[in-house]
C-alpha cells in the first residue's frame, strides 16, 4: 500500500524536506516508507490512498482519496487561481478513484452532487480527536476562536458580536492570517479586549484551551471541524454555526452539544453569545454534553473503517 498527495502548491523541495522529516519519526514494523514522485518509483504497492483530493498521474492498480471540503468550489473563499487549479484536481481525483473517502455526511454529499460521483462510491468515516493534556490553569473570561483569519471562518461577525460583550471579558482569536484577513482586522480596530496571536504551534494550543471559558467558532463553511470536537473534549462549551458539517459533529443522542447559530446573522451570534456568556448552568451543560459527544470520535474507529476500505478494494 502508499499513501500520499498534496491540497496546495508544492514543489520538489518540500517534498522532500517532507519525506526526510518523516524519516525520523517512528513508524510501525509493518510499514515502509519511501519516496513518491507523480510520474516515477515503485508500483509494486497495490493500492494508493490520497490523503486529499489529489492522486499521482501514473495510476496504481486501486486507489482511494480522502475529501475533507470542497467550500472552494461553493464560495469565493479563496483565489481564482487556487479555485481553478483545486477544482480540476478535485474532479480528477473523483474520476480515477475506485472508492472515495469523505470525512463527514455534508462533504459526501458536495462529492456526490458537485463531482458527480455515485453514493456507492462514497465511504463517510469521521476523523478523530485526542484529547490534549492541559495543564493546571483557571479559566479566564475569555471567548476563544482557533483557526486561520479568513472570511470563510467568519471572524469579522463574531468581533462584530463580541463589541455587546461585558467589559470584562476579552476574545482570543488564534491563527494567522488567510484569505481576506483584513476584513476582520478592520473590525477589530484598536480594541484592548481583542488579542490576534498570530499562528501558535500546536503544542501551546494546550494553555489557551485550558484558560477559556467559551470557544466561538461561527465558521460559514467546514467539511469537518476538528477545533469544534477539541474545544469540546477540553471542557468548554461551544458556540458554532447551524450549516455544512457543523450540525453533524454536535449532534448527538443527548440533543446538541453546543449552541447553534446562523452565521450569517449577526444579531443572533450576539444574543447566543451573550447568552453563554451570562449563564453559567447553560455552560456547564454545554460542557458535560461536549465532552460526552468528543468520546465518539477516535481515531482507533477511523483507522478500522479506513482498513475496512483497503480490505473492500484489495478483495
């Protein structure tokens, strides 16, 4: 078997600053690693999975790719450029792949509707989460956003709603800049109760999670929502959007695990957040219903499912 593929602009350098890097990481007994060019190496593997919507030129006799979102096909969240170069990968991939993983009901059905790919095709497997060590902290005022500066995660309303706040409580947004970041930037202005970190290394993720009392993430589009099931399995109650994935990652047999909004609607992010913001049963309900909900998403099921799909190819 061989995993591999690339979602942005890559070159001959970075593949192989990559592939040296996974070189001194361990590995299981059973895997191999080496390296892969599009057009040239070994083919003795009999399957390929493309870990995104990209697979090598020169075909393997299986293969299978993982769609993670497709938003740049539905929105202008990125440039002409990217939207142009990702849609003819993306409808390569969908094309020349024997079966196609998508990691949630909404983004199975944009393969199925945008790429024209049958729902026998189409294999959902959830991704899954490991909850981080945190350390011995108290939590702080404080409405914490994780994730890139960028229109399609709608930062700019959530600044919006935070300005009807109590004065004593301050939004973190953690990330570095993206697509149109400067909308969000206007909005802030020269707030003191706002702080942009910039990007923040994943191992000090940990402090921030243990210090916030509210995780606000109103995203406009997302084909999973990773930071939603870690802010979840961290303790804290949750604020997100009411389309795309979203729904699908908070709902669970005990009703939803976090407070859904219409992101769009600027109005409602203000009096759901403020809602949180000023009852404390509310939160500890959000929290207890959160951490409930990230107990089902392991990676120890999506690595048996992905298994099952090897095994339904290679039969």
């Amino acid at each position: 078997m061989a995993a591999g593929g690339y979602a942005d602009e890559w070159d001959w350098f970075y593949r192989s600053q990559r592939y040296w890097r996974a070189r001194r990481e361990p590995k299981p007994s059973n895997v191999t690693r080496r390296f892969l060019a599009d057009s040239w190496g070994n083919r003795s593997a009999r399957l390929f999975h493309g870990l995104n919507q990209r697979l090598p030129r020169k075909r393997f006799p299986r293969q299978v790719s993982t769609f993670h979102d497709l938003f740049v096909l539905t929105g202008d969240y990125s440039t002409p450029e990217f939207r142009e170069r990702f849609a003819a990968q993306a409808r390569e991939a969908a094309a020349a792949s024997d079966l196609i993983i998508a990691v949630s009901k909404f983004t199975a059905s944009q393969v199925e509707d945008l790429l024209h790919v049958p729902a026998s095709r189409i294999r959902v497997i959830h991704h899954g989460i490991v909850p981080r060590p945190l350390p011995d902290l108290p939590r702080e005022k404080m409405i914490l956003c994780i994730g890139a500066i960028q229109r399609r995660k709608n930062q700019a309303a959530l600044v919006r709603a935070f300005r009807a706040m109590p004065s004593d409580w301050r939004l973190v947004l953690a990330g570095s800049q993206g697509y149109e970041a400067a909308e969000t930037l206007r909005e802030i202005g020269n707030s003191d109760q706002i702080q942009v970190t910039g990007y923040i290394p994943d191992a000090e993720l940990a402090t921030l999670y243990a210090r916030a009392s509210i995780f606000a993430f109103p995203s406009l589009d997302e084909g999973f929502g990773m930071p939603i099931l870690e802010a979840m399995a961290a303790g804290i109650p949750v604020l997100t959007s009411d389309r795309s994935s979203m729904p699908e990652v908070v709902r669970g047999a005990a009703g939803d695990a976090a407070l859904l909004v219409d992101p769009t609607n600027d109005e409602q992010i203000e009096a759901k957040l403020k809602e949180l913001v000023t009852n404390e049963t509310l939160r500890q309900s959000l929290i207890e219903k959160g951490r409930a909900r990230a107990r089902n998403f392991t990676w120890e099921k999506a690595v048996e499912q992905t298994a099952a799909v090897y095994r339904e190819l290679l039969a």
